[in-house]
C-alpha cells in the first residue's frame, strides 16, 4: 500500500480536515494529536498528516512533499501553485470581497488604492474590470487600511462580514466564493493513483453525504 502524506492548514481548517476523514474512515483516531505535533502517523493506514501555514499548503503539495492537501480556493487562486484541484470539501465557505467604508460605498474613485493579502488576486479582478489602482500588500489586519487612510477600500475574505461592520465596512462587490479544496501533486497522481483515487472517492461520498 503506497505511502501518502496529508498537508492540512493549521487551525480551525484542520479540525475539519480530520472530521471529514474520519467521517469516511480515511483515518478516525489521531485528532487528539494535532494540537501537539505537526507531524502525525497513521501507521495501521499509512498515512502521514503534516501540519503547515494555510499558505504554504499548496508549496508542499506541488515540490511532492505532501502527496494531497486541504486549502482554501483563496489561496489557490492568489499563489497559482501548479498542483491539480480535485474536489470542493465543502467546508471553510466564505467570500473574496471589495469592501470599504459604509457611507462610501457608491463613490467613484477613478485611481483608487486597495490595501489586501491577496495582491495577486485584487490586481487581476481590477485589470479585468479596467480599472488602474495601487495595491498595497499587508500581512495583518486590512480593515484599519481604510479608517486611517491608506486605502479607499480592501479585497479580503470574509465568512460573516461581523468585522467589517464593527469597523463601519460594509462589502462593496463579491469577487468569488470560496471554501476548502483538496489539491493532488501532479507526479503523485500518477505513481499513486490508485491509493489516491480511492481517498478522493471517499471524501467525495463523505461530502456528498453531510
């Protein structure tokens, strides 16, 4: 039986992760070890789960140091690691979002700056849309952007949208829906298909059915 390794985002992503393989069977009795390890073994299924950043998820997954991984379509999209997309999981549902402040919201600003984590993806919804804006790249929280002036709005996820209203943002336009996907290295496919093709199969029955 081939060896296959699992990188799962650290978080709240990855108690779902564990949750929808145990559901099917994949792999039921090593939860209780994330919170401790960040590397764990299913030796009676060989299986291995690594524990990683959400971001660096698709790396390891395209470099073959994980053969299958959880992420979110967000980070898919925003780093474009070449691995396959191969299933919606169905879980971590939220939205890519313009928002900005609330008595703002039908300004027209012809040159406007958008403060985000995504630059990938903002610049490439605004170059579609036409319209020339400054990104500015930010690693903590984007809604301040706005209050204090350095941007006019934000492109950032969002699950509730409590925090932009707390902070008097409200969403100006949805981008894309996202939520968590499984992704396959692509040599993986190929040298492990079948053990991998069966983990797929039952995590598609395991979504299908909640």
């Amino acid at each position: 039986m081939d060896s296959i390794t699992v990188a799962l985002p650290k978080g709240r992503m990855a108690d779902k992760s564990f949750e929808i393989f145990a559901s099917c069977g994949i792999s039921e009795n090593i939860q209780n070890e994330m919170s401790r390890k960040l590397f764990i073994c299913d030796i009676e299924r060989n299986l291995k789960f690594i524990l990683v950043k959400p971001t660096d998820v698709p790396t390891y997954v395209e470099h073959g140091a994980a053969d299958i991984g959880v992420c979110g379509k967000d980070v898919l999209l925003e780093l474009k690691r070449d691995c396959y997309e191969v299933l919606d999981l169905g879980f971590g549902k939220c939205k890519m979002v313009v928002a900005g402040p609330t008595n703002k919201k039908n300004t027209f600003l012809s040159n406007k700056r958008v403060a985000t984590k995504f630059p990938s993806i903002a610049e490439e919804f605004y170059k579609k849309k036409g319209e020339n804006v400054e990104i500015i790249k930010l690693n903590g929280s984007v809604e301040l952007a706005p209050l204090v002036g350095l941007s006019e709005v934000i492109v950032d996820i969002v699950e509730t949208g409590t925090t932009l209203r707390e902070n008097g943002l409200t969403v100006y336009e949805e981008i894309f829906p996202s939520s968590a996907r499984l992704i396959v290295n692509k040599a993986s496919m190929k040298t492990k298909s079948d053990r991998i093709k069966e983990i797929i199969y039952k995590l598609k029955q395991a979504t299908e059915n909640s």
